[in-house]
C-alpha cells in the first residue's frame, strides 16, 4: 500500500507541475522554439521519473509481470543520476547565480488574434515559477526516486553499477548533448544561460563533468544502500 502511495502521489505532482508549464507566461514562446520543453534537461528527467513511478505502479498491481520491475530497474539507473544533477545544480544556481540557470526570455504581450500570424512579445525579462510549481518540477523527481531507490528496490550489483552505469550515462550524455546543440544552432541560445555564455570545448567539458558527476553520484549512492 505504501509503495502505491509513493508511486502514485508522486507522478501525479510530477504531471501536475508539467502540465501547469502551460500557464506560465514564457510557454507560448518557448513552444514555439525548436524542441519546447524537451530541450531542458529538467523536463526530460521528469519525464523519466514519471515513468519510474508509473511502472512501480504496474509492478505494485500486477506483481507477477516481472517485466516490469525490470524495466523500471533499468530506467531508474538512468532517471536517478539525472534527477539529482538536475536538482543539485538547479537550486544551487538559483540561489547563488540566479542568471546562469535563468534565461531572460520574451513573453506574450497579448494572445495572437486569427489575422496575426505570429504572437507579439514583451523585452527579454527574468521570470520565476511558482515556488509549489518549481518544487514539482526541480524536488518532486529526486526525492521520490531517492525513495523509491533506498525504500523500494534492491541495490545495483557491482557489474550492474559499474558496466551499466557506465553505459547508460554515456548513451545519456550523447543523446541530450548534441540535441541540445541542434537547438540552440536554430534557436540563437542554449536553454540554459551557462551553456549560452560558453563556447563549444568549454560546452563539451561541462557535457562531460556532469555526466562524470552523475555516474560518481550513482556508484556512491548505490554504495550506501543497504
């Protein structure tokens, strides 16, 4: 019952803080950029956490389809360390170098009426969520895969976390890298202000020292768990 309760309250504030994205003012103009939403890494490891949860769900419910709980091991190998990079780096610039992680961005003057082809758009302006939104999308994920890695599974076998650690973050890092570098060369600027302001060998050691980061952070939390 608990494990319900954790599966399910946490993809439903995960989705909730998702689907509430709409109503921010800078939707409409990060929609219209190439790749939308997916081009924030915060949003992809919220989509993988979601689908932690909702597999743990259909393992709570249907136990003997051990298919998956297979699954969602293996998603979570990959969802976990991304969650926490996403969380750690977020907040900590966020309340120290608050327009590192913030871009200043454009938004909708008025909706655009059926003979306006493109929507009107304020100067670039630094905007911040709401507290019980960016706690959804920046928190929410981290925590309950936290939960649900020491509460809930079993710890990674050695070669498990060496060998597939080691593998998933490199598919990892070299998917989201050259994605977010095709959507920058049509949107004019990077997702995340750090990003813009560097160069490309400076763009790939930062690819590459958060993915080390991410690996180290997973061995040494498999490490810890019982």
């Amino acid at each position: 019952m608990r494990r319900i309760f954790l599966h399910t309250v946490a993809a439903a504030i995960m989705a909730y803080g998702f689907a509430s994205l709409k109503y921010m003012p800078v939707d409409q103009f990060i929609s219209s950029q190439k790749g939308g939403h997916s081009q924030f890494l915060t949003i992809i490891g919220l989509w993988l956490a979601i689908m932690t949860m909702t597999l743990g769900v259909a393992s709570d419910l249907f136990p003997t389809i051990t298919v998956f709980r297979k699954i969602k091991r293996l998603v979570l190998m990959v969802a976990l360390p991304i969650s926490t990079i996403v969380t750690t780096v977020y907040w900590t610039l966020l309340i120290f170098w608050t327009e590192m992680i913030l871009a200043a961005r454009p938004i909708p003057i008025k909706s655009p009426s059926p003979d306006e082809l493109v929507p009107s758009f304020s100067e670039p302006t630094i905007l911040r969520i709401p507290l019980k939104i960016d706690l959804a999308l920046h928190a929410v994920p981290a925590i309950s895969l936290l939960a649900e890695f020491f509460f809930v599974e079993r710890k990674y076998s050695r070669g498990q976390a060496v060998y597939g650690g080691i593998l998933m973050t490199a598919l990892a890092c070299s998917s989201y890298a050259p994605w977010i570098e095709y959507c920058a060369k049509s949107n004019g600027s990077f997702p995340y202000p750090f990003l813009t302001d560097a160069p490309f060998d400076v763009r790939v050691m930062i690819y590459v020292g958060l993915s080390t980061f991410a690996l180290v952070t997973f061995w040494i939390m498999n490490s810890l768990h019982a």
